[in-house]
C-alpha cells in the first residue's frame, strides 16, 4: 500500500505499464478503426490514453485521463467543418490567382503554377500551431491528479502567431536560434498551464539550452566534412558520412531531451512547488532509435515471411486476367493487416518505452505543498482536439 | 469488516485514508483523520476502466463528479468488486447519442452545402474574373501538356497542319459561330492521335482528334462534335471546373483524415461530384451544340447519328466507355439531338471538297499546335 511521501524527499515520477496490455489495447481499437473506417479512432485514441496515464502514478497516485471518445467526435466535425469551409474559399481563391497571373514564360510554366498550388497549404502553418495549443489545452484539461484537474487558459492565437515568427526566426538563421523557439514556446504553454488552482510559471532564460545543442552542434562540422568526401568518393568517407549522421540523429534527440530536462528544472508550480528531470539522453536516444528498429524488422520479418507464404500458395498469378488478380486480395489483406500492426508496435516499443524514461526521472519538490492545491473548473472546448486530430496533428498518442 | 482505501474529494490535491464499508445499499467512506461518513449508492458506483493496474488498484467513481476512491490491496480490490454490481456498466448518457447524430447531420448538411453549393457558386463567380488573355495563355500550355500524353504516330509529328484541311476546320467553326457572342476567340488545333475524342481546355483553346475525323461519317458529325465542344468554350467550363475541383479536393483531403478507407472514400466522392459536374455541364454544352447547329443551318441529327455510334462502340467494352464515362447516357443525348433536328434545315457545313481536305489534315504535321 502507497503511503503518504515524506514531507522533505520529492516525489519522484513512477511509470507501471506492461507492454502487452498495451499492445492487444492498441490492436484490438485499431482492428475497430480499420472496420469502421476510420470512425472509431476518437474512442480508440480515448482508451490509449487512459491505459498510458493510467501508468503513471507518482506517489502511488495515477494520473486520470476523463477525456470521451464522443466529444473527441464532435469536436472533428466541428474542425471539418471550419477547416473545410476556410480550405475551399483558400483554394479556389488560390486556383484563380495561379490562373489570372498565368505567365509560360515564367521559368517553370505550368510546372511551376502546380507546384504553388500544391504547396499552398503553407497557409494553414499558423492553423498547425493553434491546433497543436488547443490539442494541449483539451489534454491537460482532461487530465486529473489526485482528483484534481489540470488545465490551460485560451490563448492559441497568440501562439499561432508566435509559432510562426520563431520558425521564420530558427529558419532563417539556419537552426541557431532554435533554442529560441524552443524556450519561448514552451514558456508561453507553461505559463498558461495550472494545476488545479496552482499556476504554473517556466523560468530561466533560452540561452540556456544551447547546452542541450552540443552534440547537434558538433555533428555540422563532422557532416560539412563528411558529405562533400562522400560526393568525391574518397576511401573510408562513408564510414565517416554514417559516423557524423550517427551523431546528428543522436544530438536530435539529445536536444530534445535536454531541453525537456533543462526547462522542466526551472518551472515551478503554485507557491513554490519546484518540478525537476533529469532523464538520461543516450537511453533516450537508444530507447527511440532501438525501438524504432525493432518495429521495422517485426514488420519486415512479417512482410517476408507474407510474401514466402503466398509465393508457395499462388506461384504467379496473372495480372490481367480477374482470376489472377484476385489471387493478390490475400497479399493485400495482409498488407493491410502489417500496416495496422505498425501503430500498437510502435506504441510498446517506442512510446512506452520512451515515456517511461522521462516519468521515472522527473520529480516534484517538496510535495506536501500540493496537498493544499484545490480544484479548478471544468474546461469545456466543444471543439476537443479535433482541429489536431483533422490536421493530422497526430503526435505519439 | 471495514476495508482500506484513499479517498480524493476532488477538491483539494491530498489522499484521505479512509474505512469502507457496504451497507443497505450504500457504500459507506468513513474518513479517518475527519469525522465524517460519505454514502455512494452501490448501484451508481463505477470502476475507472482501460487502467494500466489490473488486479492491485481499482479507482471508483460517481459519473459525473470528481471525488474518487481509490483500492489499493488485492482483497479490497476482490471484495469491491462484488459488492458494487454495476462497476463495469457504461454510464448511459441518452442526450449523447442524440447530439452525436444531430452534430453528424449537421456537419454533413454543411459538408453538402460547401460542395454542391457554394463552391460552384464561387468557382462561377471566380471564373468570370480571370482576364480572357491569362485564360488564354493558361489554355495553351494546358492544350500543349495534354498533347504530350499522346504518341504521334512513326516518323510524324504530333500535331497536324495541312493548310486546306485547317481552314476547312476554320470555316466550320466560323459557320457555327457566326452570331454566338464567345468570350475569346477560339484557336482549333488537330491532335495527331488515334483517340476519337476532342476536348476544350481554358481560354478558347479546342483540340480535336485525329481518330474523331477518321471515325467520322460526314462532315456534319464534325461539326456536331465541334460545336458541343464550343458550348464548353462559350460556358467557360474549362476554367470553372478547374477551379471547382480545387476546391472540392481541398474538402474532401481535409474531411478524410488519415486512415486509408477513409482516403478511398473521398476518392469515390470526388469522382461523384466532378462527373456530376460534368453532367451538368455536358448537357449544358449539348443544348448549345444543338442550338448553333441550327442557327448554322446544320441538322442535329449528325450528333444524334454520332452518339448513337459511340454508344454502339462504348458498349462493345472498347476504351471509349472510359473516355465517354463523363458524359450523360449517350442514348439519352441523341434523342434529345434527334428532337432538335426535327426543326431545323439541312444544309452541308461544308463542299465535299474541303471534308476531303479536312480528313486529310494529318497530311503534314508539326511539333507546335
């Protein structure tokens, strides 16, 4: 039985979930979603978030996903129906643009035109970013501690503005001042995020997480050297070329986890609660990469081991008569099948794993300040995450 | 005998140990440190599910309300299971049912209205305001990117220009637009292909098939065909279904999500509209064929006689039915051109001597249109 924590010792994240309720959860609201068409993904993705938030429990006390499948529903046909409505006047207006302005002499022609009209979703940037604020907002509003509700106040707008400025800003200096975005976005989420009636408050500043950029850092020179190398087909270049990608894709995920860490150390919550982590990057890194490569040898063992089946069952069909062609529907059915196999696999071996990690190393401070955090009111948001959810938004769960 | 269990009153962020007892109904949550005793009917009672915890933890709820009551040993967790009878019963919400149907009807009245209303309206609307010269500019890049899908045949280029036969074309095309007020001036160009087929693209631009003339029984077929093909010119579909597409491919992305039956679902919607569309436009632009054959003098019973081919043709299963699949139910539009001959002269749209010349088109041929 859990006892009340020590008034002096933090109380330190706790991650109990298995990997195989966790799978056949996923497998089997996946088998559901295929069927329905798609339909079912709103309850679905409800289910997975109880089970994941269910297995964090932090002195004893898990957390409570109270989100609904339903509302999850309503909440994407409303964004259907806004997005749908602003997509069509967008691209017609676009389409009569592309077709007033028309110039073949322009370099590019038509080739060029397509190209702007494919692209032109570009317009809904600041769209991705006030999705992602109203997505965070229904998931914190809908998560409890303890019986206590966490919560955002609006402001999705602003972000949306915000996001797009400091991308134009990380872009346009070349990644430098990604820090920058990081931190500032970040802190305009957390300032705006409580915890019952405990307002969170991010601090520090952003020059603090060019730390977290070190291994990124480091791994532009290794790469500016490795690359031109390998064009000129020097000995042992590519050697050096996976070398310095290594290093890239690990000083990725080192950024993203440090600066997790870095900024969680400055937020502070209510009077005085200090949140803390300190997760580890390399097990991050091995934890993401390691588990992404077990998702692709399951799935392509599977798909060899389809494909061997099949060879020994129908030699070679004919494509162009039925009768052959027909023979395929077994080998796409279990395409079909591998492909529903992807998001659960992922789900044990990536995300779990993962999310773990970061639970178990993160920590609250003095803890029975909490005690005296008192409730906050519901958040209703009709619309859910459903402007996420139809902007395919996805996010690990 | 009174079990153990923590009690969140959903008010302030503690845990309150407290006894539990069932009794006459009621599950009785004696707080230990405060004196007092809540009762939850055991009827309403209900255990949170999808819990990562299975036997060791159960978290009890009233629907609705934030306290919970949380079991943490084994036979707590046993014992509350039987007490309470409806722990793993949904909470029925009758409303929810409704409004999701409501909200599903709604936004699929909306999704409608956007479609099949006011995207054509705009696109219309939207198509008027293209300058003629930038339509025009865009329909020959347009004519000259769909010439590339087609392969001229050995030794020879892709499009036709035998002068005679151009201007036998030029002359039909003057005779049926005589009077008909266009909003550009038509260009005709002969593509040196085998589809019998002829389509409009933006901007007054008309090309028609070498197979059409090949396939052709007089000159008057030509000319029927022809002047369909003008009622798109004179309608400006070419520019109003581009940009009605791009607006219905814009709702129906979004609308799909990212689950592949949902995907196909919108592919088979889209073709719906687009070839709705089409229909409209098709019978639009065959009352303004039969209308300038007449004006021309011309009897349409030539479009009769030709789709009534066509029709026999598609049904052998030939690629015409994949080429003529947009288009109204052939037999349905040679009845309606055969009524429409009933009123009209006949005089030959053209001497026999420029048809010869106008078959012969393909006679010389060029890279450029």
């Amino acid at each position: 039985m859990a006892t009340e924590p020590e008034a002096g010792s933090p109380l330190q994240g706790r991650y109990s979930g298995s990997a195989s309720a966790l799978f056949w959860l996923a497998l089997r609201t996946g088998l559901l979603t295929v069927a329905t068409l798609g339909l079912y993904r709103f309850w679905a993705k409800t289910r997975i978030r109880r089970k994941l938030w269910s297995s964090i429990d932090p002195g004893g006390d898990a957390l409570e996903y109270t989100g609904t499948g339903t509302e999850k529903f309503l909440g994407f046909l409303i964004a259907v129906v806004v997005l749908g409505s602003l997509a069509a006047v967008l691209a017609v207006v676009l389409s009569f643009l592309g077709f007033a302005l028309f110039r073949p002499e322009a370099p590019g022609g038509l080739t060029a035109l397509n190209l702007v009209l494919q692209n032109a979703g570009a317009i809904f940037a600041p769209l991705y970013f006030f999705a992602a604020y109203r997505a965070r907002r229904y998931l914190l509003s809908r998560t409890t501690w303890r019986g206590i509700r966490f919560g955002m106040e609006p402001g999705a707008w602003g972000y949306a503005w915000r996001g797009c400025l400091y991308a134009a800003l990380t872009g346009a200096s070349l990644g430098l001042l990604w820090p920058l975005m990081t931190f500032r976005l970040e802190a305009y989420l957390c300032d705006r995020s409580w915890f019952g009636d405990a307002r969170l408050r991010q601090g520090g500043r952003w020059t603090m997480l060019y730390k977290a950029m070190t291994p990124l850092l480091l791994s532009v020179p290794a790469l500016a050297l490795a690359v031109p190398a390998w064009v000129a087909g020097l000995p042992f270049s590519s050697l050096l070329l996976l070398g310095a990608g290594g290093v890239f894709a690990y000083g990725l995920v080192h950024y993203r986890v440090e600066s997790f860490a870095i900024m969680a150390r400055h937020k502070t919550a209510g009077q005085g609660i200090r949140l803390g982590a300190a997760p580890r990057p390399r097990v991050v890194a091995l934890r993401y990469y390691g588990g992404w490569a077990a998702v692709a040898a399951v799935i392509g063992l599977c798909g060899l081991a389809l494909l061997a089946g099949f060879a020994r069952i129908v030699p070679m069909p004919d494509l162009d008569d039925t009768a052959g062609a027909a023979a395929l529907v077994p080998l796409l059915a279990g395409g079909l099948a591998l492909y529903g196999l992807v998001s659960p696999l992922r789900l044990v071996f990536v995300t779990q794993p993962v999310l773990a990690h970061l639970v178990r190393h993160a920590w609250v401070e003095t803890p029975i300040l909490l005690t005296s955090v008192g409730q906050r009111p519901g958040d209703a948001m009709a619309d859910a995450d459903g402007f996420a959810d139809a902007l395919d938004l996805g996010g690990a769960f | 005998m009174a079990h153990r269990g923590w009690y969140l009153d959903g008010e302030r962020a503690g845990r309150f140990a407290a006894r539990v007892t069932a009794a006459e109904g009621m599950l009785e949550i004696a707080l230990e440190d405060a004196d007092e005793t809540l009762r939850w009917p055991l009827e309403e009672i209900r255990a949170l599910g999808d819990t990562a915890a299975g036997q060791e933890r159960l978290v009890l709820r009233l629907p609705g309300q934030d306290p919970r009551l949380v079991l943490e040993d084994a036979g707590t967790v046993a014992w509350a299971r039987s007490a309470c009878p409806k722990l793993t019963a949904r909470s029925r919400d009758p409303a929810g049912l409704r409004r999701v149907l409501l909200w599903s009807g709604g936004a699929a009245a909306v999704l409608a209205l956007l479609l099949f209303a006011a995207i054509p309206l705009l696109s219309n609307r939207m198509a008027r305001w293209i300058p003629p010269a930038a339509e025009a500019r865009l329909g020959a890049a347009i004519r000259d990117q769909a010439g590339l899908f087609f392969d001229a045949p050995e030794g020879e280029a892709r499009w036709c220009s035998d002068r005679a036969g151009l201007a036998a074309l030029g002359k039909m095309a003057d005779r049926l637009t005589r009077g008909a007020d266009l909003p550009y001036p038509l260009e005709i160009a002969v593509l040196n292909a085998p589809a019998v087929n002829a389509f409009a693209a933006p901007g007054g631009h008309v090309v028609v098939m070498r197979g059409l003339l090949d396939g052709a029984e007089s000159a008057e077929e030509v000319a029927a065909v022809l002047a369909h093909e003008l009622g798109h010119v004179a309608h400006r579909d070419p520019a109003r279904l581009a940009l009605r597409s791009a607006g219905t491919a814009a709702v129906l992305g979004l609308a799909a999500g990212d689950v592949m039956g949902a995907a196909a679902i919108a592919a088979a919607a889209r073709a719906l509209s687009d070839a709705h569309y089409a229909r409209d436009a098709e019978t639009a632009a065959d009352a303004y064929a039969a209308e300038r054959l007449a004006a021309a003098g011309v009897s349409p019973a030539a479009l009769a006689s030709f789709f009534d081919r066509m029709a026999a043709e598609a049904g052998g299963g030939s690629r015409l039915a994949a080429l003529f699949a947009s288009h109204p139910a052939l037999g349905e539009r040679s009845r309606a051109a055969r009524e429409a001959a009933a009123h009209s002269a006949d005089r030959p749209v053209l001497s026999p001597a420029e048809w010869a010349a106008l078959q012969q088109v393909c006679r010389r041929t060029r890279a450029r249109p």
